[in-house]
C-alpha cells in the first residue's frame, strides 16, 4: 500500500472534515448563533484561505485589540470553549460594532483549519478579494441565523 502526497496549497471538498468527536462535544450555555453543520464547513474554508493569504487574527487578545481598533470582518468562536469568562465579552463587542459573529462546535477544528497545530477559541476573518465570493457567502449566512435574545 503506498500513501500519495496531497498538494500542498490545494483546498479540496474533503479536505475539510468536521470530526465526530468535536460534533458531539458539549458546548457553553452562550453559544448562540451556533452555525449547522453545512455552514461550518463553508466557515473553516474561508478561515483557511484567509490563513493561506495571512488575513486573519486569532486569539481573544488580538481578536479583541483589532475590534477596538475598528476592523472589520467576521468573527467565528468556539462554542467549546470553557470557562465561558475567557471570551463572554466579544459577542458584546461585535454587535456594539455591528460585526457579524457565529459560534461552531469545535476549538479543534476551527485552530487545524488556520493551519495551526493549537486550538484555538476565536477569530476574525478579514475580507480579501483572493476568497471575496467564499467570504460574502459566509456573511450573508451569519447575518441571517436568527440573534439570541
């Protein structure tokens, strides 16, 4: 049996596999919007052509320093992510700002698709005319889930 090499700058379908595990791993009480199953998807492949191109900021403090700052973008967190204390103020943040943020299931999945071995629990995907198209699907679909309350 011999393994084949994958391109290494190639984005396929499949590629991008949201693993079970992570699915069925229990989330925080404030992950609402959370994104269904499709949307996540379509979220972690825009995340990693913005990482591919260097457009995006991750982390709680450098998420957080560029929103003060007035950048723009979409904010994706981790719904997985405990204690809730760590980021509870960004959803706050952004719709004081009127950024468009969404919640996915899993820390895991949202680091590997930045390209980053760590989990990570949020970030912001800056908009970039080399995944314009990706990126204006993923807004229009985060603006229209429905906001809690």
């Amino acid at each position: 049996m011999t393994k084949t090499k994958k391109e290494k700058g190639s984005i396929e379908e499949d590629e991008i596999e949201i693993k079970e595990e992570s699915v069925s791993a229990p989330l925080n009480q404030i992950s609402d919007p959370l994104a269904p199953r499709k949307l996540s998807k379509k979220l972690y492949k825009c995340v990693k052509k913005a990482a591919k191109v260097k457009n995006i900021r991750r982390g709680v403090k450098e998420v957080q320093k560029f929103i003060n700052k007035g950048e723009r973008g979409v904010v994706v967190l981790a719904g997985d992510t405990l204690p809730i204390d760590v980021y509870c103020h960004l959803p706050v943040m952004c719709e004081d700002r009127n950024l468009p943020y969404v919640y996915v299931p899993s820390k895991v999945d949202l680091g590997s698709s930045a390209g980053s071995k760590r989990p990570t629990c949020v970030i912001l995907i800056k908009p970039h005319p080399d995944y314009q198209e990706a990126y204006d699907e993923c807004v229009d679909q985060v603006t229209a889930l429905p906001k809690p309350l």
